[in-house]
C-alpha cells in the first residue's frame, strides 16, 4: 500500500538549489518544500514528488533557485530621485541638490510611493529584504507591510530639523512609537539609524547605544564613507569617527557600518574582534568618488561583509546582481589578486551577510529547513546565460536581474513568471511620473 503523501503549499523544482549553506554547495535536480510561511525540506526532485503533495507544483527545469538577495543598506523613497544630481562628489551632491530637493518635498507620501517603487524594482531584480534608512519611518512600515516585502525599518537621528522631527527628542520619541507598533509584524523588523557622525553629537549616540542594547536591535550607520569625514572629525574631536564612536560604546555586533572606504589596519581588527558587519556599496562609491572598501581584508580577518545598493540617487538602481558582480571585481583590483572576493562571498554578502548585518540570520539568507520561504528562481535559457558550466559563477559574473522569473517572500509569491502579484505598477508609474513633476519645479533656478 502507498503511503500517503504530505501536504504543502509549494514544491518548487529546479534544476540547481544554491542553498548559500554550506559553503559553496550547488544541488542539482533539487526542490524546495514550502508550507506555510516556512520551508519544510530540501530534496532531490522525484523524492519530493514521492513525499509531498503540493497545492502549488512549480517546475523550473532550465533554472536555479536562491535566496531572495539582502540590500543591506538603501534609501528606498529615493529612488523618486533617480538621476537628479549626477557627477558630483558627495558633500556638493548632497548639499546643494540633494537636501534642499528633500526639504521641499519630503513628506509621507514622498516616502510611501518611493518605496512603492523600490518594492517594484527589487522583486524584479530578486531582491526580498532590504535595510531601510530614511526618515518617516511610520510610513516606512505601513508600506513594507501593505506589500509584504521584508524589511528592517529605520528609526532616524540627524542633528538638524526635518518634516519628520524638529529635535533630538522627537526624533526618538515618535521613532519608538513606530517601533513599539510593529514590532510583531511577522515581515518588519528595526534600525537605530543615525545619519552619519558628521550629523549625530555624542549625546544622541549614547542614546542610541541605550536603545540599542534594550530592544536588541542594529546601528544603521554611514561610517567612514569619505576622506574628508576623517579630516574634519580629527579636527572637531582629535579623533577618526570609528574611534569616536568605540569612545562612546558602539563598536560592537550591533553596529552596522555603511560604506566604509577609509580603513586602517587595525581598525579592520577591531571591526573582526569586536562583531562589527561592514555595508560594502561599491557602485556609490564609485560613483561619488567616496573610495574604495578593504572588502577583502575585512573578509579575511573575519568580518561580516554584506551588500548594498545605497540609494537610487547615488547609484542609480537597486540592482543586487550588478552589485555583487561590481563588489567582486573592485575587491580584485583594490587587493590586487585574482582570487580576492571570489564568487561565492559575493554571493553570501549579497545574502546571508546581508541577513546577519540586520540580525535576521536566524531567519533568511539560506535556504534551510525551518527558515522563512524567502526564495528566488532566475532562469538560464537566455543566449546570456549559456553555457553554464557552474552556477554561483554565472551569478556573480554574467547574472542579470532580467533573469529573475519568480519571487516568494515567506512563502507568498511576489513575482510569477517576471509578472509583479499584488502591485498596480501603472499606478505606481504614473504617481512616479508625477513626483518628476514636482521635483522637477524644486530643481528649476
């Protein structure tokens, strides 16, 4: 007599699983149980065929199926900004285009339909979690959940006045609150975000330290991102801002540090032994001019490296594939080896070090039995992806966001056969449309 098969929602078959864990493993001819929220198994495909009963059978056979993509680090209502100040070095960028454009603007529903359509772009590109930073964290949240993407939303601290906060107290204040709203929500979870050291005093620091500790959550922070920060903190404390910032107890493993490009030696040491993860933006920097991250070395001494895009004003997209490939080749150059940031630790910043910079390990960034169902499948048919002799390379190095066919986000499909589920994306357009409008206005002398 046959035994009876096992329920499950979906049982998504390819013809490569990269689970990122363990290291470097590719399964051929594998599928992934799905129930619920969770993923049940890893099988070969006619043992899950034998095992399960899927209400969902997806079958990808020219395919490989991943993680959903980590950007450890963006400004999602930015991307309304695409392209507005381009060529120019950061402090002038955002000085003269940049803030005045979001003083005029900047407003919930700026941020709302920025993110809108941030979420569009990332699960077309097979992006599933982000780590937001930027202000309105309330209309952060409600965004994020009313599209059930992940995300770990920020709570903002920056010295000066803004739409969502005119003092230091304030800023704490109502980003609690939004906090203490949705900290259940199965899909959010929080930053303390300080803009930079350049914008934050010490007090706030060592308030944000405080809250970090208490709700155990990461310090989202743009760190050492330029020659010119170094120069004026020596000048204004007679100390580099990572010293600064260890003076004041945050060089720890809830520190997430932005950028990055202005490094010693031994501050990568210290980065290894105190925990702390490294948010390596490669395109930005380049863009702007800012430097370039040690990302080797701190992969070599043993510090978390992950990956972001930044926002889609200084980059000019949300395109984690792109970002690996360019993580990967800068990291040659700048280490001058061949070798140095090889294809599968892009792969891993771009996923599982992107989950633990934001304390999320324990839920995503592999595919694992128990961990949440967040998952990608990107298909190999295409002239530009054959042949394909190994598959985490042809990722890293020829890989593109146009391959990404599905996305599942806790088990819920986002992106079905490259068609969005659940989003009005000529709605989303045509409000973007109309922020060009606005923006447009602003920049006019």
């Amino acid at each position: 007599m046959t035994e009876a098969r096992t329920s499950c929602d979906w049982l998504i078959e390819a013809a490569w699983v990269i689970p990122v864990l363990p290291a470097g493993q590719v399964l051929e001819q594998h599928a992934v149980v799905v129930t619920g929220d969770s993923i049940t198994a890893i099988l070969p495909i006619a043992e899950a065929r034998a095992n399960y009963a899927p209400v969902h059978h997806v079958q990808r056979p020219n395919a490989v199926l991943l993680p959903g993509l980590v950007n450890a680090h963006c400004h999602n209502p930015m991307s309304l900004m695409r392209g507005v100040a381009d060529d120019l070095a950061l402090m002038p960028w955002l000085n003269g285009h940049i803030w005045p454009i979001e003083r005029a603007v900047m407003a919930p529903d700026f941020v709302s339909d920025g993110i809108a359509l941030a979420i569009a772009e990332m699960l077309r590109g097979g992006t599933t979690c982000c780590n937001e930073n930027y202000f309105f964290p309330d209309a952060q949240a409600h965004t994020y959940a009313r599209y059930g993407f992940r995300a770990a939303v920020s709570i903002p601290v920056i010295d000066f006045p803004s739409a969502w906060a005119s003092s230091q107290d304030e800023y704490f204040d109502k980003g609690l609150a939004v906090h203490d709203a949705y900290r259940s929500h199965p899909l959010l979870s929080f930053s303390m975000a300080p803009h930079a050291p350049y914008t934050v005093c010490d007090a706030s620091f060592e308030q944000i330290r405080r809250y970090s500790e208490q709700l155990d959550i990461p310090v989202h922070c743009h760190v050492h991102e330029t020659a010119q920060e170094i120069t004026d903190s020596l000048a204004q404390y007679g100390q580099r801002p990572l010293a600064r910032l260890d003076r004041l107890g945050l060089v720890n493993e809830h520190l997430a540090a932005v950028h990055m490009t202005q490094l010693t030696p031994e501050e990568i040491s210290l980065c290894a032994a105190r925990g702390v993860s490294v948010i390596h933006c490669p395109q930005s920097n380049l863009k702007l001019a800012s430097g370039f991250c040690p990302a080797d070395a701190l992969l070599q001494a043993g510090v978390n490296v992950a990956i972001g895009t930044d926002g889609c004003a200084s980059n000019n997209d949300l395109d984690m594939f792109d970002e690996m490939r360019t993580a990967a080749l800068l990291a040659k150059a700048v280490a001058n080896d061949a070798t140095a940031f090889n294809a599968f630790s892009a792969l891993h910043s771009a996923t599982l070090a992107g989950a633990k910079a934001m304390g999320l390990e324990s839920k995503i960034g592999s595919l694992e039995p128990g961990k949440q169902a967040d998952l990608i499948c990107l298909d190999l048919t295409s002239p530009e992806a054959t042949p394909m002799y190994e598959a985490v390379s042809q990722l890293v190095y020829a890989g593109s966001r146009q391959w990404v066919s599905d996305v599942w986000i806790a088990g819920q499909c986002k992106l079905k056969e490259r068609q969005l589920q659940g989003m009005d994306l000529e709605r989303i357009l045509a409000t973007t449309r109309q922020w060009q409008s606005r923006i447009q206005q602003v920049q006019r002398p």
